[in-house]
C-alpha cells in the first residue's frame, strides 16, 4: 500500500522510505515541534511588543508638540497628572525596556530557526521525503 506524508499526500514508491523511528529520531521529531510552537509564541509577542512600541512612540511626539501643559499619564488602569517632561521621561523609560525585551526575542526567534534547520537537515536526511516539516 502506498505510503503517506504528513501532508495526506501520496509518496511515489520511489520516494517511500522505510527507515524505522528510533527514540532518537522520535526526541528530534518533538524538540522540533516544540520549538515550532515556541517560534510561533515570540513571533507573536514580537508583534504585540513592535505595536506597543509604535503607540509610545506616537504619545512621545505628541508630548513634543505640547505646549508645556500637564497631561494625564495611564499606567494600568490608573491615570495620573503629570509634567509633560516627566511624561516623556516615562516615554523614553518604556521604549527602552520594551526595546530589550524585543532584542531579546528577536535573537531567540534565529537562536530557535537556527535549531530548527539543523534539525530539519538530520531529520530529512534521515527520513526524506515520508516527514514533512514544513508550515502549510
């Protein structure tokens, strides 16, 4: 019977490949999924933090454009009064701590890719065309 991929495509008999799983193999085939699911996590706090970052960013140049006036400052679900300096000093504050954490989770992102396509190497090589690891 012939054999098929992950996709639900069919192998040609040429392409089938018979080598059996190792637990080796299996302990590759599950790092690789974890670290898919953790690449699809930073991926998406990359992006939360990129538009929280974008909104400071916003509010800082709308404090330069101020006329020296206080302003009310939100932290969580509070707001308080503040100088428009202190305000900017909070600004620049935030852009620099969330500015580390995105640098941080950009170098995860190609520490875990980098992972990923060495794994992927040995597991095609191992297994060809019969595992796909590949997004759809």
């Amino acid at each position: 019977m012939p054999e098929a991929n992950s996709n639900g495509m069919i192998l040609a008999k040429e392409e089938e490949n018979d080598a059996e799983v190792r637990r080796e193999d299996q302990d590759k085939i599950n790092e690789f999924g974890q670290l898919n699911a953790r690449l699809h996590e930073v991926r998406g706090e990359t992006t939360k933090l990129k538009s929280l970052l974008e909104k400071i960013d916003d509010a800082s140049t709308e404090l330069m454009m101020g006329n020296g006036d206080t302003v009310m400052l939100r932290l969580g679900d509070a707001l308080f009064e503040a100088s428009e300096e202190e305000a900017t000093e909070f600004c620049e504050a935030e852009v620099e701590r969330y500015q580390t954490k995105l640098d941080e989770l950009e170098k995860e992102e190609t520490d875990i890719s980098d992972r990923m396509a060495a794994l992927k190497k040995i597991l095609y090589g191992r297994f060809g065309k019969s595992i796909n690891l590949e997004e759809k």
